[in-house]
C-alpha cells in the first residue's frame, strides 16, 4: 500500500485564469461553428455562386486577397499585450519575411472585371445640334425662290398652290428709313438731330442752344449778338478782356482764332474773350481751374483798372459824366468781384484748394498795387 502523499501547507491554489479571447479570435470561432452546421459542400458551392452573382467584382477580388493573408500575428486594432514583470528584456532580432498575398481561383463562373477603358464602350459627348440639318427634309417645305409675298393674312402656301418661277417675287425684307448725315452747319440743325437720335422726347431748344452752329457773318441772327461789331454803343457788362485782362474789341474778338482757349458757350459765342460776368460767375464755380482761371484775370483786370489804362475815373467821382473806368469799377462791385476773392482768402486754414488760395492772394495784390482803393476808398 503507497504512502499516501503529504498534506500542503496552507490553502489551495485556485485554478488558473482562462485567457482572454480576443474579439478576432471570438469572430473566428463564431464562423467556424456556422460553417460546421452547414450542408455539405454542394449547397456551399451554391451559396458562394449566389454571392458572385449579386456582389462587385471589384469587392469580391478585395475579399479574395485579404482571405489567405498570414492572420497569425494580431489584429491592427487589437490591443497590445503587456509585457510580464518575470519575462526577460532582452532584445531578440528575428528577420522574418512580409507574408505574401495568393489569390486563389475559387469559382470559374466569376465575372471578370470591367476593364477602366473598353473600347467598344462609346464615348460620352455633349453636341448641340439646333442648327444641324434635319435626317430628311420635311414634306411641305417650298424652296426659298418660290416664296412671293401677298397681302392675304389668311393664305397659306403650300406645294400645291405654289407659284411658278415665272411669276415669283424676291423677298422683301423692310429696312429702316435712313437719316442723312447731319450736318453742324445747316441751320436746322437741331430739328434733324433731335428727329434723328431723340425721336421720342419732347424737344426743349433752350437746353440745345449752347450746340447750335454759329451765325453766318451779316445775317440777321449775328445782328442780334450783343458784341456784333455794326452797334453804335455796348454796355460794360458786354465788354470782354482775354487772360491777361486787356480789353478786346469787337471785330479783334471775331478774327482771334478758337486755339487761343477764349471761345466759349456763352451769349455771344462767336466772340473771344470773357466779360466781367462770366468770370465772377467762374470766381463761384466748385471747380477749381475754373476759379484759378477767374482770379487770374480778375487780378489782371484790377490792377490796369487802378493803373489807369481806362481812364482815370474822375468824372464818376464828380458825378457829372461817367467814364470807361468808373463804369467797369460799378459793374465789379455789382457782380461783388473782390468779396468773392477775399472769401476765398479768408478761409480756414488748411482747408481749400491751394492754387485758388495762391491766385486769390495774388489778385488781391495786384488790387492793392493798382492803387485803385487807395485813390476812391469809400466808393
């Protein structure tokens, strides 16, 4: 009879920890179990046949591929296993080689894949043939010769009542009337532009005037301009000064040639030269050349009207007869010439257009050395 063993001190061990199943592994059991409950291998054959049929190609040579890679290493999702405290940690260098994906041919009924390029495939275009030819030629259609043209709306031509080349008629296609070229020196100018280019618009000739063409030399219309050189006397505010501020005779203003830059649209405009007016209108414009312009010439003026070089202003002081001086010293004060200037002197500071500054104070200048304020202050 054998001894019977020594008993162990203390308590016992308990059984050793399952080792856990990785969800991969769990999967592959689940499938293998599934796949020992199925019928023999003739309805598997069915199955997979089935799956070809109804699955991509391109998916299923996916699947085939992945199928027989080397699965013993773990999955990429998988979490690392930790290293034991009792395991050693020494490096071990093993060169093991890639494992390599094999396709296998399951089935001789799959479907090929479609290749990227089939040359009996045609070729997607995108044509747009509205202007095409029809394949054939409509019925009824008439040749284009054998159109003629009636007055009955309510005739249609067909093949049947067609006229003969003896009798057809060229088509007519109506055109607009055409307007002859104007012509800025007609004296209806106006009339044919506004008929021409403005046909449905009221005509308004005051707003148009400026474009009319200018008199004839001797008609009646240059008669009545207010610097016609036949009148026996003009009024100051009619007399007119170039850019240096001397003063133009009325034939001199018709023979001074337009590229001297003293023609303009104003009440005479066949006459050169600006009148004392115009250029206080210009001291009061919002464009600045145009106010530089003004002070220039008003500067000018002021100063050969102090100098003397239009008479002396004496009898306009006494009273008894007025002379030419005195007489344009009352039409610069009536169109409030030398305020306007000083106006535009006195400004603020920093604010302004600077040539106008400029210009202004050196109007005011010439004013001063004139002399013409210091000889009639007061007046």
């Amino acid at each position: 009879m054998l001894p019977t063993p020594p008993a162990q001190y203390g308590p016992e061990r308990p059984p050793a920890p399952k080792p856990e199943v990785s969800e991969k592994q769990r999967i592959a059991e689940e499938n293998d179990a599934l796949l020992n409950s199925l019928p023999p291998d003739q309805t598997i054959m069915e199955e997979q046949r089935d799956l070809f049929k109804n699955l991509d190609p391109k998916l299923i040579q996916m699947l085939l591929r992945r199928a027989n890679l080397d699965d013993s290493g773990p999955a990429k999702f998988d979490p690392s296993p930790e290293p034991s405290s009792s395991a050693k940690t020494t490096p071990v260098t093993t060169t093991t080689k890639p494992p390599k994906a094999t396709v296998e041919d399951v089935s001789e009924n799959i479907p090929p894949p479609p290749s990227k390029k089939d040359p009996t495939k045609p070729k997607k275009t995108v044509t747009f043939d509205e202007d095409a030819a029809p394949p054939a030629p409509p019925a009824n259609l008439i040749p284009v010769k054998k159109i003629t043209t009636t007055t009955d709306p309510n005739l249609v031509i067909t093949p049947s009542n067609a006229p003969d080349e003896a009798h057809t008629f060229h088509t007519h296609y109506p055109q607009p009337p055409t307007v002859p070229d104007l012509d800025p020196e007609d004296p209806d100018f106006l009339e044919k532009m506004h008929s021409k280019f403005f046909p449905n618009l009221p005509a308004d000739p005051s707003k148009l005037a400026w474009m009319a063409p200018i008199p004839t030399p001797g008609s009646a219309t240059d008669k009545e301009s207010p610097y016609y050189p036949g009148q026996d006397s003009l009024p100051i505010s009619a007399l007119r000064f170039d850019f240096r501020g001397l003063l133009i005779p009325p034939r001199l203003s018709r023979q001074i040639p337009v590229t001297k830059g003293l023609h303009h649209h104003g009440e005479a405009p066949e006459a050169a030269g600006y009148t004392i007016p115009e250029l206080a209108r210009y001291a009061r414009s919002e464009v600045p050349a145009q106010r530089c312009i003004a002070y220039q010439t008003l500067g000018r003026m002021l100063y050969r009207l102090g100098r003397g070089d239009w008479g002396k202003g004496e009898g306009g002081r006494v009273g008894e007869e007025d002379d030419l001086a005195f007489g344009l010293w009352r039409c610069f004060k009536e169109n409030r010439v030398v305020e306007s200037i000083e106006e535009e002197v006195q400004g603020e500071e920093g604010r302004g257009h600077r040539s106008c500054y400029a210009y202004a104070t050196e109007a005011l200048w010439l004013f001063e050395k004139g002399g013409w304020r210091e000889r009639w202050r007061g007046m």
